[in-house]
C-alpha cells in the first residue's frame, strides 16, 4: 500500500509519525512509553510495570470499570491491547476509518485519565500470577530470560517476578504511572487515511492532560561471556536450547540485511544449510537463527528443540556450516536466492495498515529513527559475501556468548554441546 509520512513534534513535547495510506479503510494506533520493567522503582516490584498495564483499561474517568470500557471500545469490532516489555510499554488500537475519532478519544481516557483502584489490582495479581505461571510451563519461554541475565542483563526470571507481585501496593502503580507516563515520554504512530485530519488529530493529541517530562533514558548493561547452564525439567521429552552471541555495538542497516540473508541460508527453509540438512538426516524438527539489533548492542541467536539422542549430531552440523562461514565458504548463487526471497518479503510486508505501522515502530520507538521503506529494496541488492563473513567473524571474535538449555539430561552433556561451541570462537578456523 502506497503511503506517505509525517514525522512531527507536538507543542506538549510528545513526537510521532503520521502514516498517510489513502486507500486504508482501517485505522491504527500505537502509543509507545518508555515505562517497560527496567523503569520500575526497584527489583522487588519488578511487576509493577506490568501489573499497570493489565489496569491500562480499566476504571477511568468516564466508565467504572474494565467491562464497560471494553464494551464501548468493541462494540462496532475496534480491537484494542497493551503490551509491556523490558523497555515499553505500548498501547495499541485498531478500528474502522468512520469511528477513527470515537477511538481516538477513548485510548485517552485509558492512557491520560486512568482511576487505579484496589479492587481492579488484587484481580490483576491474580491474572498476572496466572500468566507467569504459565510462562514456567513454556520452555521457550523460560529459557531466554535465563539467557538474558546469564551475558549480564539487569533482568529477572520469571519465577523471580512472581515473587514480587504479592508486595506491589497500589502506590507503586500509580508512582510508576505518574513517573513515566509523560508527554515528553511519548512517542506514538497513527497510521491510515489522514487526508484533511492532520490538523485535528495533532490538536487532539496536544489537548491531553499529560505532563511535560522527557523521554526515559535507555538503560544499558555490560555483557560478558557465561558458563552453559541447564535448567532441570524431569518432564523434557526433549532438550530445548538456545544459543546467543553478543556484539557490544549497533550494527548497521547493511550489517543487519547481510545477517538476514544468512539467517535465510542458514535456517530459513527446508532446503538450507543447518534446517534442511537437519530434517534430511532426523535430526530436529525445527531451528531458527536471528539476529536482534538494538541502540548499544546486536544479538545472533540460534534456538529449537531436539531429541537428546540426535543433540550431538545436530550441533556437529550448526558448528560445521557456521565454521565453513567463518572461512568465507558462501556460495554467490545461496546469497543471490536469500536476496530475492527477501525482496519478495518486502514486497508482501506492505499489505496492510498494521504491516506498514509495524514496519516503522520498532526501529522509530527505541532508537527514534525513521527506516526510509522505499530505499529497502536498494540495501537488500547490496548484500555481498564479504559484508556477511565480515559480520559473523566479528561476532565470534567478541567471544561474548552462552548455551542454555530446558531438559532432563545430565550437566556434562549440555557441557559436550557447550564445548563443540566453543570451537567456533578465538579466531582458529
């Protein structure tokens, strides 16, 4: 979908992007607070944050509570959510283009005029407790925080937050609201048909009764390598890993289009170097590699789950491809496929108002930067052999890593694996 942007700073300090879609018939909304978990007051209300957020739609000044705010929110099908993580916390909407006012006035009853009451919090314990307790039981979803915190990030598991929600007093929520929720702190996104309602829309957003404050500092942590760990579930029918390397700085836009095309060559299909040649011998369902790019530091991720008895065949193969990177054996015609199969990426990733919004978010939400869509296809085309080996060497010549694991199996054998890893780093090919 063809569209236009808007970058614009508002009289109240808070910024955003407008998004013209003209053939959009839908509207969508994102409203961005640096007010995630590392902004609580202390680590023993870790779940502040996130306690908050549960109470984002609940009692306001208008409804008394969160069924009758829901009830006006959808009842033409507008849908609507919050999201809290590490650094955010995200509001987010989605209605039809002839109700896009009605939905605007009310995600500011929620985010500007919010009546926090007891009640709503002792049932929000309840639920939030229900939701970590569930993360326990999800191995993935165990295991990365583990992983977090291993290299050195100022993060707790999730066994840890729950310990914390009993403690957290309706003070600490609203201390936590009132600290973060500024307008200075704002950034938001505002996509569809805006065509004769900029005007409006910007007076509208500088009419909420915000104070000024200014956009949270980033914080950042200092990484170091760490020790393979294992977390112990009788249960595992399986091992379910995860593999992260860290590079202590940004990369760039090039760096990380390189990263993506060897991700695709690596584990991006079923006819790739590890995933492909995995499920060709049994050795593991699924693998997936990743790379992450934030304001300070870059991670290259490898995760999945594997049969204990096909692990040491499986990583043999992950340290064998990626070793044939290290020494630049890439084929041009594998990094030519990965570069159309992300071309066509692009050209299916602008479908809707939601992709094209999403598109912009998280690069313009954490560091505030707006990514130029249409020069994509161009920094794609400049992928090259060299600018992916160079990349991955720096990586391993970091040596900031760790292997972590959910499984029923002895220390020594995660040990094994963490060992045919460590292979790959301190620069001998």
């Amino acid at each position: 979908m063809k569209h236009t942007i808007e970058e614009v700073k508002l009289k109240n300090g808070a910024e955003g992007l407008l998004i013209n879609i003209p053939s959009a018939t839908v509207m969508s909304y994102q409203f961005n607070f640096r007010a995630g978990n590392r902004y609580t007051r202390s680590h023993d209300r870790y779940e502040t944050a996130h306690l908050m957020e549960h109470m984002a739609f609940g009692a306001n000044s208008k409804f008394k509570n969160e069924h009758a705010y829901e009830a006006e929110f959808t009842k033409n099908g507008a849908y609507h959510n919050a999201v809290t993580g590490d650094i955010s916390m995200t509001y987010i909407a989605n209605c039809a283009d002839f109700e896009w006012q009605r939905i605007l006035d009310l995600q500011e009853l929620a985010i500007v005029e919010p009546k926090f009451n007891g009640s709503e919090l002792e049932s929000e314990k309840g639920n939030v407790k229900n939701e970590l307790a569930d993360a326990l039981n999800n191995y993935n979803r165990l295991l990365w925080p583990k992983i977090q915190q291993s290299l050195g990030e100022d993060t707790l598991l999730f066994s840890q937050r729950f310990k914390t929600i009993g403690d957290i007093t309706l003070a600490d929520i609203k201390e936590h609201y009132t600290r973060t929720h500024t307008a200075g702190n704002m950034r938001f996104i505002i996509a569809g048909k805006l065509r004769g309602r900029r005007a409006q829309i910007k007076g509208m957003l500088e009419s909420w009764n915000l104070p000024a404050g200014e956009r949270s500092a980033m914080p950042h942590d200092g990484y170091a390598k760490a020790a393979p760990t294992l977390i112990r579930r009788k249960d595992a029918s399986n091992l379910t890993f995860g593999w992260s390397s860290i590079l202590q700085r940004k990369l760039t836009d090039g760096e990380v289009d390189a990263m993506d095309c060897l991700n695709h060559i690596l584990t991006g299909t079923l006819y790739s170097k590890i995933l492909g040649k995995a499920r060709k011998r049994g050795l593991v369902y699924s693998i997936f590699s990743d790379i992450s790019n934030g304001p300070m530091e870059a991670s290259w991720d490898f995760g999945g789950g594997v049969n204990y008895d096909t692990s040491e065949a499986l990583f043999g193969l992950m340290v064998s491809e990626i070793r044939e990177i290290l020494r630049g054996n890439i084929s041009s015609e594998d990094v030519e496929a990965a570069k159309q199969y992300a071309l066509g990426r692009y050209q299916m990733g602008a479908q809707t108002v939601g992709q094209i919004s999403g598109f912009y978010s998280g690069k313009y939400f954490m560091e505030g930067v707006v990514d130029n869509y249409d020069k994509v296809p161009e920094m794609i085309k400049r992928v090259s052999i060299d600018a992916i080996v160079s990349v991955v060497r720096e990586f391993f010549a970091a040596d900031i890593w760790t292997l972590a694991a959910v499984g029923n199996c002895a220390k020594q054998d995660l040990v094994m694996l963490n060992n045919k890893i460590e292979t790959l780093y301190g620069g001998e090919l």
